[in-house]
C-alpha cells in the first residue's frame, strides 16, 4: 500500500530544503504531493488541508492523512508576543 506523502511549503527557501528532504528519503512505496501556498490557485486546496489538518507553520508534512509530531503545536499567539515586550510602550 502507498504511503501518501503531503508537503506544505510556501516554495521559499527556507521549505525548499524540507521539500529536497523528503524527495531524497522517500522509497517507491511513498506517493509525494506538493502543496505550495504561493501557487494554491483558485481551488484553495491547500488552503483548505491546511485548515484541515491543523498546520499552523510551513513547511509541514503530513503522512496518510496525519499531521507529523514534528510539525504540531508550532503556533505564535498574542502571549507570546506580549511575552516578549510587543505592545508594551
């Protein structure tokens, strides 16, 4: 059975080296798609899966549906920025 492969990436340089990363580890058994924010298009796709799959930075990698450990829970929110002096006159 394949092992679907999802890659979210803004195609910047810092999500191409992810991108090169999974190319060169996956095995014949993987199937790779590309999710690239830049170039979503009209359809919204990867807008929609991201949402869906609980992305909250990129790049990200999900597998067989299932958002990576490595790639959860990353999120910048309103205390961590008052935390670290934003908005403090």
């Amino acid at each position: 059975m394949k092992r679907q492969v999802e890659i979210f990436t803004a195609g910047c340089p810092v999500c191409e080296p992810v991108v090169q990363l999974v190319k060169e580890t996956a095995c014949e058994n993987c199937e790779i798609t590309i999710h690239n924010f830049a170039e979503q298009g009209e359809r919204k796709i990867c807008l929609t899966k991201m949402k869906a799959y609980g992305v909250k930075r990129l790049p990200a990698i999900a597998v067989n549906g299932q958002l990576l450990d490595c790639c959860k829970n990353i999120e910048i929110t309103k205390d961590d920025l008052i935390n670290a002096g934003i908005g403090n006159a």
